[in-house]
C-alpha cells in the first residue's frame, strides 16, 4: 500500500492498475491497486490465499506456478499500458469513472440470462462501511431488438455474499432483483417511497404495522422452507414500500445477505453490534442455526417499535438524518 500511495503523483501510474502481494507466514494474497487522482483502491483478486508449502500430490505447487505465471503476465501487459501512456498520454489516456469508485467493474452478468452482460457506470460513493462500501451506478440493458434502458443499482463488494438465498427470496418476491458478477454484486436500487422499518418507525409514531408482522413471519417461513437462513433480520434490514403502509397490499423486501446461507453451514462475523433492543442468537463467529432467524425477529420487533414510538413523542434538539441514523 505504502508503495502505490507513495507513487501516486507519478503520471506514468496515473490511472494504470498494480499488484500488491501480501505475504504472511506461508500464505500468499493477492490484491489489485488503482490510483484514480484522488483516492486510491485497493481489491482482492482471489477468494482466500494461496498456501506456498509442498503436498506430495502436487497440486499446490502447481496453482502456486499458474498464478504467479498469470500474475506475470498481466504484470507486463500494464507494463506495457503504462509505457505507452508515458509515450502518448493524449492519444492512449486510460478512461477513469469518478474518484472513489471501482475501476475494474466495467460490466456485470443477469442472473436471468448467464450470457448476456449489461454496462456498469458508476456515480458515487453511496454508504462507507469499515470492510464493505457500497456504490451507487447505472446499469445499462440492451435488448434483442437493439434498444437499451438504464437503472439505477447497488453494487456492494462484500467479503462473503449468500447469493443464493437473495435469489431464493427474489423468486418469492421477498427481496430486490440482484444481477452478479463474480466478487461484486449488482442489486436493484430501491428508491423512495421504500424506506427502512428502522426510520419509517422513527418518523411515524402511530403505525402498528400488523400485516408487516405476518409478512415478516412469512419470509422466515420462507427461508426455512427453502433450506435458508438470513442471519441479520434487523430492522435496518426491512425495506417497506410507504405507498401502502398498514394495508394488505404491504410490500417488504429484504436486503444484505452477507451472513445468508445454508444452516449449519454458514457463520456470524467475529463481533456483531450490540444494541439495546437486539438479543443476538448464537455466539460471534458461530454457526447459523434454522431457528436464529426467528429468535433475533422477535428479540427486537416489539422492544424496537415500542421504544421508537417513545422517542418520537419526546421533546429534542434537533434532526438526524435516517442514514446516520442507521445502526452500523
């Protein structure tokens, strides 16, 4: 890291990606580096790292040799990227997206349809998190018939991701559309009139929100059935749509799926945050069981609701706006 920052006022690596290799102990990661003229981006080009100790099969060498030989080789193709640049930096200037966005996503896969690629431009930084910060972009589609539409979407560069249990609950419409693209991923932006249940009861003291329960009820449900855990139901994670608040024809999505998966299978994080209104099952960096995501839903719906309800009906100060008001 010490190394791009440092060579950031260099022209010759404006805009033109490096290799950072990380070595710890016998484990190799490594990672993709971009220095946009403003901030510099750092991203893991694998999943894990690679173990650089022998087994008598042979097969750790042998990855070990494709990666490195795949890791020299575009090594020297920047090489060249950047020569040429240094040469001619009008006729060759690297095209750059916005200071603080990716600048290797350029296209992303549907979901629906494997072989086709829509256009990623990004817009801006949307919410920083300490390890995964999230964008907003565009999205460009074109059809059979030649035309395009373009949408707005999120795209988040989580550590770990259950795509299949967004999936699972988009086809049962309990969550966003969520095209992908290895490593990122592309969700359906949400915009007003969805709010999140944690500011909507915030700004609403005397919704009751009984057909949200039953649906909320009914997700789990849903989650069970498919073989699903979600993990993180928190308030914050509730998407209503406000057009048809306390009627039946209430829609609720669900979203963040970074601890979702199989029970059993899938983990907590080392630490979740504490709150006063959440009892977390499990234990940090534990297993998911079937029944956590029940038991966190009903730790906290009526003690949240309730104490949302008090504060609205207290004297104070001044404002906060809902994205900071978000627990983290």
């Amino acid at each position: 890291m010490s190394r791009v920052v440092s060579r950031k006022g260099a022209r010759l690596w404006m805009q033109v990606a490096q290799f950072l290799l990380v070595i710890h102990g016998e484990i190799l990661m490594i990672y993709g580096a971009f220095w946009d003229g403003e901030t510099c981006t750092v991203e893991s080009l694998m999943r894990g790292g690679l173990l650089m100790l022998t087994d008598y099969t042979g097969e750790r060498q042998a990855e070990l040799a494709h990666t490195l030989a795949a890791l020299h080789k575009a090594h020297m193709k920047i090489l060249h990227i950047a020569q040429r640049s240094r040469e001619e930096p009008d006729k060759n200037k690297i095209a750059c997206g916005p200071g603080r966005t990716p600048q290797a996503y350029r296209t992303c896969t549907l979901y629906e349809a494997p072989d086709a690629q829509a256009t990623l431009t990004f817009l801006h930084l949307w919410e920083s998190e300490k390890s995964q910060p999230i964008w907003l972009a565009k999205m460009t589609t074109t059809s059979d018939t030649g035309s395009s539409s373009t949408t707005e979407v999120i795209v988040k560069l989580p550590r770990t991701y259950g795509a299949d249990v967004h999936h699972y609950l988009h086809r049962h419409d309990y969550a966003p559309k969520l095209p992908e693209v290895p490593f990122i991923y592309v969700m359906e932006y949400l915009q007003p009139p969805w709010n999140t249940l944690f500011s909507l009861v915030r700004t609403n003291s005397t919704l009751f929100l009984r057909h949200e329960q039953k649906i909320m009820t009914a997700i789990i449900h849903c989650l069970r059935k498919g073989g699903f855990v979600h993990g993180n139901l928190r308030s914050n994670n509730i998407m209503i749509h406000c057009d048809a608040l306390e009627g039946e024809d209430v829609q609720i999505k669900v979203v963040d799926f970074d601890w979702s998966g199989e029970p059993g299978v899938t983990i907590y994080p080392g630490s979740r945050t504490d709150t006063y209104s959440i009892s977390w099952p499990g234990v940090d960096g534990g297993k998911i069981r079937a029944d956590h995501d029940d038991a966190l839903f009903l730790s906290w719906w009526d003690s949240e609701l309730q104490a949302a309800r008090r504060s609205t009906q207290q004297p104070h100060g001044g404002g906060q706006s809902s994205s900071s008001a978000n627990p983290a």
